[in-house]
C-alpha cells in the first residue's frame, strides 16, 4: 500500500468508500434523525447524496488532477521544460461541525485521500449517532494507517491539535477557528478554515416576490436554520416590505403546514444550549410569526422578526436557526449601514430582476460565495470555490479545488545540458547593459 505515490489505490479506497456509504445510507439517515430530527430527504440532498456525488465526480477526474503538468518554461532558463508535480501534504487533520456532521466530515477527507494523504477525522460530539457512524464506515473502509477516526469533543481536539500535522483543515465558528489558527501557527501548519458569519439577503423593489419567498424560505428553514450558508437577515425595500412578509408566512405553511412542529420535514435544534440562546434571542423582539417553542424535542418553530435594533443580540451574533429578522430600507446607503456593521460573510444573497442593482450590490460587498434571485445553491456546484473571506474562513475546496487544497504543488525545472549560457555566472563585469536588454526583450 502506498498512498502517497499510488493513484490505483488512492481510487479503490474511493471507490471503497462509495459503496460502504452506500450501503450504509439508511443508517446514516437514521442516525441524523435520531441526532436532530433531519428530514431524510434534507440528509439525503444536503448530506449521503452530496457526499455520493462528490466521490464520483473525485473518482472520474482524480488522474487528470494528479496529472503533473507541464508549463512553458522561462526563457531565462533556455534551455529547460517545467513541470509541477500535486505531491499529498502528509499527515492530515480534519475537524468537523456538527450541523451537516456527515458531509462535512466525508467531503474534506475524500479530497484529501483522493491528494494522497493520510488522514485524522475528528467529526462533532454533538451529533453523537452520526459521529459513530463515520467511525464505522472509517474503519471498514480504510487502513488503519491510511485514514482513522477519533472521536471526542474539545479536549479530544485539543489533544489532536497538540500534534504536529501537514495540514489542517477545520469546519466550525469564529471562535474556535481562531483556536485552530494559533494551533496551526505554532508548527506553521498551512491550514484551511471553514467558519460562520452574518449572511445578508437583500430583495429589492423588482424581484420576483413570490419566487423570492418561496426561496429564502427553503434557505432559510433547511435544517432548521443551523447552515452556514443561510440568509441571517432579510433587508427588504420598504415599499414591498408588506407583500414579502405575506408571502414568505404563506410559503411556511405550505412547507410546514400550521402547526410546524408536527411536520415530518423540519429538523430541531441540536441541544439545550443552542435552543435556549435561540430562545433567549426571541426576548423583547416583535414576533410576526411563528415564536413557538419547546424544551422537550429542542423545537423552535420558523420564526419572522419585525425590525430588531441593530443592537440587540439578535443582530450581533451569527442566529443559526430559524430565526429571521426582517429589516426595511429605503436607499442603498442604509443597506450600507447594517451590512458593514459586520465581518465579511459567509454568504451573500440579492434578488433583484434590476441587472444594475443586483451586479453592484453584489460587486460592493466582500463575502464568500452568494447567489443573484436565490439562497445556498452555489454550495452544489462543484466547479465553484466554497470557502470564506476575512473571518468567515480562508481557502476553499469542493471538486478539483478541494483536491488542490490537500496538495503541494511542487515546482521542478529541468535543465538541459547541451546549452550553458555564461551571462548569468561571475565576474559580472561588462555584462550589467546586456543583461538590461535581454531583461527588456522577455518583458
Ligand atoms: P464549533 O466550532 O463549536 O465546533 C466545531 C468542531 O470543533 C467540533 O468538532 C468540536 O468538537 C471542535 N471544537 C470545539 N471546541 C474546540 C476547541 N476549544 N479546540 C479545538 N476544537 C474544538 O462549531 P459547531 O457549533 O460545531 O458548528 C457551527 C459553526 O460552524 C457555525 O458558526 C457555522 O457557521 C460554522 N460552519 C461553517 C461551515 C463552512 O463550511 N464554512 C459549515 C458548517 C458550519
């Protein structure tokens, strides 16, 4: 076995791993059902579909990826052919969270073994039926020397982070994606970290209003809120403010019915703590639906704020879940206001049938990834870059692009020996004019 060098082995762990996941797939929904309720259909798109579809998007492509490549080589070094060469990092950390906890874990590690390295998963305590799962489906899949599972909750990372690794990759909040950083610092461990942030979701007057709810509500109510990606807030022209609220409520009871928490299709909160800071983010707002809520399964139904101060709790932390706060505005100048009061989001979403609104707004903001007339789909494509900005994370992966993240890109020249030319070596006398042209002639 031989990871490190051997594509053949590298695809048959894949191709390993696609079928223990899909024979396992009941389980998995299972297990996400049994740690907060997930709808299966919401696991199958967002969580063993994704992953399904990531491996065999990796295992069609992998050798055109791991192909070194040829660049045309620099006339300073005539004579000389240039290549670069996707070595594997080595030894890997991954670190997931708990609100997609199978994708989340699985897609990161399929991109690093698909690179050839060695992997640690470490998946979130939170989610405990899902965490033991991927332990199982690991450990059937792979060597124990190739790829393992450790399972554990803070102390366990911290003990994992202790450790010097060739790359770290982490999914998580702000907070503790700066724990890893130092972690990182100490060894200079290039890392990539996957965080959270406060996602805008701005309608203007010409959108489609009825698409629009229809949308933000999907965006917004998957997984009960608990996305990275979600909208966080609306801010909606004034003007229309009325109409989309009407729209979004009756969008909710289609979705869900009245009474949402005996739908089959809306997930819950995933423990005591996050339900009672939701809860504790509902006080002294004006609730324009929904509010309802119960300790005893962690629900919190889908819930519409009316203007929150830009100051209270609501709006100065990351909501993740059901929770939507809807704000008006009238010119583009109060979108400024609330926008900038926070770091560069995750996401970032417009609908707006008006080309020249939606193309600057969306030019003036720094944020991750987004979409014009829509919520979350851009995490599907695997041809786009997903990943943060500033302190919504750094670097990105999905598709080729996480298969690049876990590779060194090793630059090698190889020089031709029937040629030297001597203008390069001392003495350097005489030579500074020639120099200067040759210089001038390549630019
Ligand atoms: P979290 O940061 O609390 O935990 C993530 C992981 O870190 C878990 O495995 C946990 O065990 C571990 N961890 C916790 N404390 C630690 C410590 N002190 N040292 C080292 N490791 C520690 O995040 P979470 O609550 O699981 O997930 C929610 C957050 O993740 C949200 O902020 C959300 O926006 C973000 N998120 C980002 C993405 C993305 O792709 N950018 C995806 C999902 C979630």
């Amino acid at each position: 076995m031989n990871f490190k060098t051997d594509i053949d082995y590298r695809k048959q762990s894949l191709r390993k791993l696609l079928t223990v996941v899909e024979s396992n797939e009941k389980k998995i929904i299972r297990a996400l059902y049994d740690d907060f309720k997930k709808p299966a259909f919401e696991s199958i798109l967002s969580e063993t579909g994704f992953v399904l579809s990531e491996l065999q998007h990796t295992l069609k492509n992998i050798e055109r990826w791991a192909k070194p490549k040829k660049v045309l080589p620099s006339l300073l070094n005539f004579p000389s052919s240039d290549t670069i060469y996707k070595e594997p990092y080595g030894k890997v950390l991954i670190i997931a969270p708990w609100n997609y906890p199978f994708q989340l874990a699985l897609c990161p590690l399929i991109a690093a073994v698909a690179a050839g390295n060695q992997v640690v998963v470490k998946p979130s305590e939170l989610t405990p039926h899902t965490s033991k799962m991927i332990a199982q489906i690991i450990a059937e899949t792979f060597d124990r020397e190739h790829v393992t599972c450790v399972e554990g909750g803070a102390e366990k990372a911290t003990e994992l982070l202790a450790q010097p690794w060739d790359y770290l990759f982490f999914t998580g909040s702000v907070a503790v994606g700066k724990i890893v950083a130092k972690a990182a610092a100490t060894h200079l461990t290039p890392v990539t970290l996957e965080l959270g942030g406060k996602n805008p979701c701005i309608i203007d007057q010409s959108a489609d209003l009825t698409l629009a709810a229809k949308r933000i509500v999907w965006g917004k109510f998957f997984n009960a809120g608990q996305t990275c990606i979600a909208p966080d807030y609306l801010l909606v022209h004034q003007n229309i403010k009325s109409d989309l609220i009407h729209l979004i409520k009756k969008e909710i009871v289609k979705a869900y019915g009245e009474n949402q928490e005996v739908s089959p299709d809306f997930a819950r909160i995933i423990n005591a703590k996050n339900w009672k800071r939701q809860v504790s983010l509902l006080q002294d707002q004006t609730i324009l639906f929904g509010g309802k809520n119960s300790e005893t399964d962690f629900f919190i139904a889908p819930t519409l704020i009316d203007e929150p101060k830009l100051d209270s709790l609501l709006m100065q932390e990351e909501i993740f879940g059901p929770i939507l706060p809807v704000l008006s505005y009238q010119n583009e100048e109060d979108i400024r206001k609330v926008i900038s009061r926070y770091a560069k989001p995750l996401a970032f979403y417009v609908f707006s049938n008006n080309e020249k609104f939606a193309k600057k707004t969306m030019a003036s903001y720094e944020f991750g990834g987004g979409c014009w007339n829509d919520t979350m789909i851009h995490f599907a494509n695997k041809r786009l870059p997903f990943g943060g900005v500033g302190q919504s994370g750094m670097g990105a992966y999905h598709g080729r692009l996480g298969f690049d993240t876990f590779s060194h890109q090793k630059a090698v020249v190889r020089k031709a020996n029937w040629l030297d030319i001597p203008i390069r070596y001392a003495p350097y006398q005489g030579k500074e004019k020639f120099l200067k042209k040759i210089l001038n002639w390549l630019s």
